[in-house]
C-alpha cells in the first residue's frame, strides 16, 4: 500500500505539477491509523448456529428491546390515579420536568463554587438557573409535583429500566434474585420493571425515596389507582431512608436518576460505598446519557475502581473491560451514552407516538465474569453500506476502535452478526487488534493484541 500511495504522488506530480500534491497527501493523511482485526466467532454462538439452525441476526449479543411500552394496568392505574388534576396540565408540566432533567447539571456545594453569583478568574460561575431548580423543579414536596414525575418520565425510565434488565437476565439466565432495593425510587419504575422478570423469586423489594407523597403515589399506582384494593405486587416496602443495618445485604441494588440530588461531592461518594457494600449479585447506576451524567458515572467508577478495586466485584456493563473509560481519555466532548425507545404514556402535541432517551449507565456484578464479558460493545449506531459495515466498539484492551467487517475478510456469519447489531449491542466475537500507524518518512507497528 505504501508502496502505491508513493508511486500515485510520483506519477501526479509528472503529469501535473505541484496542483495535485494535496490528494495523494490527503490520502496519506486518510491512512494513517488503520486497524486490522482478525475475529473468531464466539463457541456458543458458532454452535447454535451451526447446529441450531441460529440466525445469526439473533445472536447472543442483541439486546431485543425497541419500543418499550408501561404495562396496560400500570397505564390504566396512572390515568386512575391523577383524575383528580388536569390531565393537559400534567402531561405540559411533565414534559417542562423532562426537558429540565435532560439539561441537568451537577453542582455540588462542597466544590468551593456554588452559591456564589460571583468567582474569581479561572473559577467557573454556577448559573442563577441551577440554583432556582434545586427548589423548584426537582423537589417533590407535593401530589402534583410527583405527578408530573409520573406522566412526564415513567415511560423513558421504565424503558430504560428494562432495557438493563433484559441484558442482565439474558447473559445470566440462572439469576433468581430473592431482594431488591431501590435508592431514588421515585414512582416506581425500578419495580416494574424488576417485576417483569423475577416477580416469582422476588420476597422483598425495598423502595427508598426522601419525598413521602412520591411514596405515597408509587404505592397507589401498585393499588391499581385505589387505596382500597391489594397492591399488584407483593413485599414492597417504602422508606425515606437506607436501612440502619450495614449487614443487610440484597441481590439487586439500583440507584437510577437519583444521583444528582445529593448535594455535595462526598455525600454522594459515601451513598456510593454504602450502596456498594449493600449489594450481594448486581449494583446498577443509571443517569440521564448527557455529558454531566457520564461525567458523574465516571466519577464513581473510578471511585470504585481505587477503593474497592480488590474486591470480588468486576464491571459488569457496558464496558468490556475494568479500566479507565476511554471516552475520557480521547476527550472529544462525546459522552458515553446509549438509547432507548419508548411508546409514550401520552402522544405528545406533534402527535408523535414513539420517544427515545438516552442514558448511561453502570452495572456491577460479583462472581466471576460470565462467558459474554470482553465482547466488544457497540457504542454508537452500525454504518451498514454496501458489502460491508463499520462499527464503532469498545473493545477489552480499553481503547475505542473503527472496524470494517465484510464477508471477503471475516466470513459471511461474522459479517450478518455485525450487520444486524445496534447500539449497545454485543458483538460475538473473539478479535485480534493490530494497530499501524504510518507517518509521513516514518512507519512503526505495535503488536496485535487479543480481546
């Protein structure tokens, strides 16, 4: 290829000049990181494909979960449950809330900062905004504040919710949980979406939330909309506050969209060792998928990674590996973050019946890593072209890469796999990197390296 690229420059500059000197240059440019990837396709999806007759766009790496909907009692238990308001009124203030979360930023007081209208050079100045929302958009001190909570952002949590779930419950299908504890539990969309899986193995759900009318309305929606009737699911339980007891342990704990109320920076560090030390399979951190919710998720991982590094825990998801995120490190401004689609509880004024979030997330586990961990990890959409397709991974060696897959150099099943995979999906397969980088006058090549 070097080889090509000198005698193009060559023959351009005879014929005409110093005028086509910036293609072959530009070309040159174009080349100068490349990766070769030599992929083995997965044992277990191989066989099921060879003798299960396994689609290979159904692999074992597709998170099937598109267009969400709330189940149709949860539906009929909301409408029940705020009959007393005007719908329109909820449905407009809900879609403000919403719009304030996905622009939410984290200003915590113990920085030295907040609070002051005026900073000094080189200090960054908190907006009057941030300050006026912390008391009047996320506190819900009332019925009709937690309503809005309920028809504005139940569908994208719950979507969300699910969409975790189902990866958990898909790479490890003997999981029975027997608790689970919900920190930040809002109106409930942890456990219904929780319920949707394991509501057989489930003796105890522990919903905590500060507000007590979010409490209040979270146990109404599970009573159908009427304080008379039997909840829909058993043993959930509502507190304000973490259980007294350091030794209680339970299977699954989740902390979704709670994160940004705590205040201060080592208040929310020790909720996380509190949480951390708390969970006895999963622990689940979920934000909204925005720089400040990355920025935020990453903060606790490393806080993990340095604290609690030797312990029997490993990262579970998204990433394939338990190093530094690699989106810090090429700081381009990009969050990591992943998408779901949802049904709306409620069409919105365009009419539009389907709505998308996006979120980042994080996802321990303790026990060894289950045979799916080291995929690499789409982390954004597949560019499908003709005859081949280009995915943006994150592989287990940490670094972000660009692959090409065709048919000619990796197979017919490798490339239908990768052809049919999306967004957060996991591709099946056991790759080799090999990385080149060639400069101009000079060429080196690393080492490849195996995921």
């Amino acid at each position: 290829m070097a080889v090509f690229f000198t005698t193009l420059r060559t023959h351009c500059d005879r014929i005409f000049g110093t005028r086509c000197t910036h293609l072959p240059l530009a070309l040159c440019k174009w080349q100068q990181y490349t990766t070769r990837v030599k992929c083995e396709l997965d044992t277990i999806t191989e066989k099921e494909i060879a003798e299960n007759g396994l689609k290979p766009r159904k692999h074992r790496g597709r998170i099937k979960c598109n267009n969400i909907a709330l189940p149709p009692e949860i539906h009929e238990a909301m409408i029940k449950s705020s009959m007393d308001y005007p719908l329109k009124s909820l449905i407009n203030d809900g879609n403000r809330l919403n719009n304030c979360i996905r622009s939410r930023r984290w200003f915590p007081t113990d920085d030295g900062i907040a609070g002051r209208k005026k900073t000094s050079a080189g200090e960054r100045e908190v907006p009057s905004s941030a300050q006026r929302q912390k008391s009047s958009v996320f506190d819900m001190h009332d019925t009709y504040s937690c309503l809005t909570q309920l028809i504005g952002r139940s569908d994208a949590e719950y979507a969300v919710l699910k969409r975790i779930f189902t990866e958990i419950s898909q790479r490890d299908p003997e999981l029975r949980p027997r608790s689970f504890l919900d920190f930040g539990s809002g109106v409930g969309t942890g456990t219904w979406a929780v319920t949707e899986f394991w509501r057989d193995h489930l003796f105890e759900i522990m919903s905590v939330d500060k507000s007590r009318h979010m409490n209040d309305l979270a146990e109404l929606v599970l009573r159908q909309g009427d304080p008379n009737k039997a909840a829909t699911v058993r043993n959930v339980f509502y507190r304000q506050f973490l259980p007294a007891n350091p030794n209680r342990k339970y299977d699954i704990v989740l902390s979704a969209f709670s994160l940004f109320d705590q205040s201060t920076r080592r208040g929310l560090l020790e909720l996380v060792d509190q949480l951390y030390t708390t969970f006895d399979k999963y622990l689940i951190f979920v934000e909204q998928g925005s720089n400040a919710g990355f920025q935020l998720l990453d903060g606790i991982r490393n806080h993990i990674r340095r604290n609690h590094g030797s312990d029997d825990s490993h990262l579970f998801a998204p990433c394939p590996h338990s190093l530094a995120c690699p989106r810090i490190a090429k700081d381009d401004g990009t969050p990591c973050n992943f998408e779901a689609t949802y049904t709306r509880n409620f069409p919105s004024g365009d009419g539009h019946q389907y709505g998308s979030i996006l979120y980042s997330y994080l996802v321990y586990k303790k026990n060894p890593p289950d045979s799916a961990q080291g995929f690499p990890r789409l982390v954004r959409p597949t560019a499908v072209r003709s005859k081949h397709c280009v995915c943006h991974v994150c592989a287990a060696d940490g670094k972000l890469r660009d692959v090409t897959f065709t048919s000619a150099k990796h197979g017919q099943v490798i490339h239908r796999c990768a052809k049919a995979s999306r967004w957060a999906d996991l591709l099946p397969t056991h790759v080799e990197w090999e990385d080149r980088a060639r400069q101009e006058g000079d060429s080196s090549e690393e080492s490849p390296t195996k995921t």
